[in-house]
C-alpha cells in the first residue's frame, strides 16, 4: 500500500473523459486525482462536468506547464485533440482515458432529438404526435427493406438511422403524455428485460436449447406467459400487409395444432391467397418477400420493354399488344417466371 501522505505521481497528468456518459472518469485515474496538488478542467469541457468536478480552468500554457514541472498537477479534458491536450502530451505527461462503450453514439442522437423537440428547437418536430408520425415509420421501414433487398450498405447504414429516428422520435413524445409519461430509457429496459426472460439458456442455466427452431417455439411460449394470452391469435399485428399476416396467422395455427384443413381453401380471391401464402409459410418460404421479389423482377422488365421501344423509335405509352410482346420478348432471360418469352 503506498503512504497517504506519499506522492503516487510526478509531473502532469491527462484525464480524458467523455462528457456524454456524464460525470464518469476513468478508474486508473482516480488515484491520480487524488494525489495531483492541483486539478483543472479544460474549457472545453461541458459546463456539468466542469461543475462535478468544481474544478478551474487551467493556466495560460507555459504556467501550467511550469507547475507541472514542480507538482503533480491533473487537467481533465474531453477533446483529445485540443492545443493544451496536444501540448502536454508532447511535455510527457501521463495520459489516462478509457474505451466509450458500444452505443456511446445514441446518447448524441437522443440529445439531438430533446433539442429539436423541446421550445426554441424545430417547429415542425415540435408539432408531431404519434399518430402524425405513423406514415414516416412505415415509409421508413419500407426504405430499409429496399437497401436490404438490394444490399447495399451505405443506403443500409442510412436507412437504420431513419428507422431509429422514428423510435427516438416517438420515445420523446411519449414523455409529454400526462397521463402516462414515459422516455426512451424506459423503452430500453422494457427491451433488455424482455431479452433477457426469453433467453433463460443464455442468461441463467435454467435451461439448455441447441438449436433455433426449438429457441423460437421457446420463445413463444415465453411470450405467451408473460402476456398472459388466451388464444393463439392474440398478438398478430393485423395491420400488416395481407400476404404476410395471412402467412402469420397459419404459423400460428400450424403452432396451435390446429388441422390444416380447417384454413381458408381454395374459392374466392381471399380463400385462394391465403391458402398460397398458408402454404408457403408452412414449407418454411416468406410468400411476402417471394411476392416483393417477383413483382420487383416484373417492374424491371418493364423498365427494360420501355427502353427497348424507346430504342426503336417508339412510345411506350403507344404500344399494342404484340408490340409489347415483341419488345418483351427480345429481354434475356431474368431466370424466373418473368423471363417467360411467350407474353403470358
């Protein structure tokens, strides 16, 4: 142990913390604090932290240096890159900080958000509810589909965030409800804890499950418990597209043990595409992406039919149908149903 009176450094320290994760300094550099003779906040600092640590801003640099040359002497900063950052550490001063942990970033965009919604921020966030927000959290839920059919990463990255806007976005009007107020954090440990519950073989030994298919039939069950269902209906978002809720309503009854035959049928319209998504979805294929794909396939033959008669010296919106079908047919083949020259 060293004496309470002995110095534990020589010279001048550098503390670097992040304002963000509020009044938290490294744990190697606690020591260091405790032992400098002097302690300062660097004016880039935010005004909350600065005020933690009750601390002065430091001296004019050759000042402070020549302190440091004769006393432990500490200058906490947040910007690695600052002059009087930059300048100590070239001196030789020891240098303390630590790795931001994953999600660091998301406290900036829920700041950013408390901003643009609250009194001086933007007018028009200011104005949103939930329900005037609806449409953006579905058109951006399509766009992030998109930049995953198309796997392109930057358009990826992008669309995520959109995505993440809508929940930070709704997290912060949520907070202004009088009756029922609640903020992001909450909606954060309501995910943890659900995470946690139904995931008992990673988090606890309770239990011991190898593969997925068993992991998802736990996790219904899971589900159903804790939400204290009374059918096997109950929960489905029937506000989803037709061909995926139909394909969720046959897992479910398929789950439920109910006779496949008891499902719509074959007959009208409605009958025939529930019994097509019903039985894509039973042989383990997601009928609303197989449709997405194929009606996307359709729109590029399309596009391409147009091109090609606009090559040729013609209007697409003139075209008759054997023009059609000729220009059609000059397409390659796309691999699939579509690439069926015959016109059909």
């Amino acid at each position: 142990m060293t004496a309470a009176n002995e110095p534990i450094v020589d010279g001048c320290a550098l503390v670097l913390v992040d304002d963000r994760l509020g009044e938290v300094v490294p744990a190697a550099a606690v020591p260091v604090l405790r032992a400098a003779v002097a302690v300062y906040a660097d004016a880039g600092l935010a005004p909350e932290t600065r005020a933690a640590l009750d601390a002065p801003i430091p001296p004019p640099l050759g000042d402070l240096l020549a302190q440091a040359a004769r006393e432990p002497v500490v200058l906490v900063a947040s910007d690695p890159g600052s002059a009087e950052v930059l300048a100590l550490h070239s001196a030789g001063a020891q240098w303390l900080g630590s790795t931001a942990p994953a999600g660091v970033e998301l406290l900036d965009a829920v700041t950013v958000m408390d901003r643009l919604r609250s009194p001086g921020g933007c007018p028009w966030d200011a104005e949103q509810t939930h329900d005037s927000l609806r449409q953006y959290l579905v058109e951006e839920t399509y766009e992030l589909l998109e930049a995953l059919e198309r796997r392109d990463r930057t358009e990826l990255r992008e669309e995520l965030g959109d995505v993440l806007l809508q929940v930070l976005f709704h997290a912060r009007v949520a907070t202004e409800d009088s009756a029922d107020p609640f903020d992001v954090d909450e909606v954060a440990s309501k995910l943890v804890s659900k995470l946690v519950s139904r995931h008992p073989h990673v988090f606890s030994e309770a239990e011991n499950i190898h593969d997925a298919e068993s992991q998802h039939l736990r996790w219904e069950e899971l589900k159903q418990q804790e939400k204290r269902r009374e059918s096997s209906m109950d929960g489905v978002a029937t506000g989803q597209p037709a061909v995926a809720l139909a394909a969720k309503l046959a897992q479910r009854a398929a789950r439920a043990r109910i006779p496949a035959d008891l499902l719509p049928q074959s007959g009208s319209t409605g009958n025939a595409l529930f019994d097509i998504a019903a039985r894509a979805k039973l042989d383990h294929q997601d009928p609303e992406d197989a449709l997405r794909a194929v009606a996307l396939r359709f729109a590029e033959r399309v596009r391409a039919a147009e091109s090609r008669a606009r090559q040729a010296g013609r209007e697409p919106s003139e075209l008759s149908e054997t023009e059609w079908r000729r220009f059609w047919s000059e397409l390659p083949d796309s691999g699939g149903p579509l690439g069926d020259s015959s016109g059909r």
